[in-house]
C-alpha cells in the first residue's frame, strides 16, 4: 500500500511541478495590434467545482503578462466589476457589452473564459481527470473578437492493460457528446476547439484497486496542497496560450493604428 501511495506522491509533485512551470518565452511587440491595456475577467464556470474557475483564471492570466501588454491586476478587476456593477462571477458579464466592461475598467480588451470541465472520476477501473476551457479576447472599443481559442486535456490511470483499452477508447470516441449544452452558454458559440481532447495515458495497473488507491491518493494530497487537477489545467492552457496574440508593449505610443504619434514632443 504504501508503494502506491509513493506513485501517488511523485504523481503529486509531477503535478505541482507542471502548475508552476510557466512559460517565459520573450515576445517583440506588434506595433500593429491596438490593444494596449488588458483585463482577464471571471471565468464562466459550468462546472461543480467552486474553486476550478478562478484557478484557471489565474494561471492564464500568468501567461499573457509577457505577450507585450499592460495586464490589469485580478483583485483590480474584480473589486472595479464589483463596485461599478455589482458583478462577482462569469455568468454575470453578459448582462453588460464589451464596450461597457473597458470604459468601467479602462482597458482596451478583455478576456473572456469559460471553464466547461474539471472532473476527477474514480472508479478503478476507469480513472480520468478531465479539464476543459475556453477563451477569447474582445477589442472594448469596436466588440470584435481578436483571438479565441479552446481545449480540453484528460489523464487517464487504467485498472489493467485490458482496462487501458476500454477507457482509452472511451475517452477518445466518447468524449464528443453531442448533447453538449455549448449553444446554452451566451458567448461560446464560435469558439474553435471546443471538443478537442488531447489525452494524456498515465499508464495502468494489474488491479483496478490499485489504480483506485494511487488515483485517490493523488486527489487527496494534490487538494491538501491546492494544486489539483494542476498538471492537466497547465497543459491545457500551455496549449490554449500558444497562440495568443501579442501586444502592442505595455507603453502606448500611437492610436488604434499602432503608429507613432507625431504630435507627441520629441517624436519628430
């Protein structure tokens, strides 16, 4: 027993490990793109899990601050949502326009995201974590979406070699259901990679018991030290956040055109 739950702890530390790990590559701004000034709003959450949300939120918002903008700070965004409108969730912000959103917080785009899943099924043999999310970032001044983006990731820990089959061929045929309820989400419509999976196979165990222990060992010890559900969440958003647009650079030095601004002192 206490072997497994040493595979659960190193499952625990590859997870913390994944969460923390993220991605600093150096991005040369686009003079091109108008949007200055960025605010990640609260994520539309269609999950059960409370705390998944502002989780993911915060890791997004992580891998944006190096793409050229000016990011405003979460508990900025959040205390400005809740006096000027007395929103605190997702689910709240379609009430108001984008416009409305960046002349009450002053910025020039907003992010929108939408977190669809983040399960931990247990059931020996079929053990899968699941994290699905979507994205898109929406010029304030005109409402058009610049960039949006979605995906899910799934872990799977197999019962026996012969378990492995049948939960792999489930997750990768039976994911797309098509009773999804996208169409019931205001905002989501549209969103590209919405039913990508990218499946990531743990491996399996001779015993669907022991795959019970570790799968059950990872939760509780992962949820102890708050990074449950991390490794898939950052892989995903690794994946999301690759193509994310960059910024202009956090100085604004021209209009909506990006270019200089010859009526400045010193610009000629």
């Amino acid at each position: 027993m206490s072997k497994l739950f040493s595979v659960a702890f190193l499952a625990v530390v590859a997870a913390f490990l994944t969460a923390c790990a993220v991605p600093m590559r150096h991005y040369r701004p686009n003079p091109f793109n108008p949007v200055y000034t960025v605010a990640v709003l609260p994520l539309y959450n269609a999950t059960n899990d409370v705390g998944g949300a502002q989780k993911v939120r915060e890791e997004f918002d992580k891998r944006i601050r190096n793409r050229q903008y000016s990011v405003m700070p979460l508990k900025d965004v959040d205390r400005m949502l809740l006096d000027g409108m007395g929103v605190t969730l997702g689910d709240q912000l379609e009430m108001s326009s984008p416009q409305q959103l960046g002349e009450l917080l002053a910025v020039d785009g907003v992010v929108y995201g939408y977190l669809l899943d983040f399960d931990d099924i247990t059931t020996g043999l079929y053990n899968v974590k699941k994290v699905r999310a979507a994205f898109k970032l929406v010029e304030t001044r005109t409402g058009a979406v610049i960039w949006s983006r979605g995906l899910g990731v799934k872990s799977v820990l197999a019962g026996s070699n012969a378990g492995a089959g049948v939960t792999l061929l489930k997750e990768l045929i039976g994911s797309n259901d098509a009773n999804e309820p996208f169409g019931v989400i205001p905002g989501l419509i549209g969103i590209p990679g919405l039913k990508e999976w990218r499946v990531i196979r743990l491996g399996s165990t001779h015993k669907a018991g022991d795959a019970a222990v570790i799968s059950l060992g990872e939760k509780i010890i992962t949820k102890a030290l708050g990074v449950h559900l991390m490794l898939e969440a950052s892989d995903m958003l690794n994946i999301i956040t690759s193509d994310f647009p960059v910024g202009p650079g956090s100085a604004r030095t021209g209009g909506a055109t990006g270019q200089p601004d010859l009526t400045a002192p010193g610009a000629r």
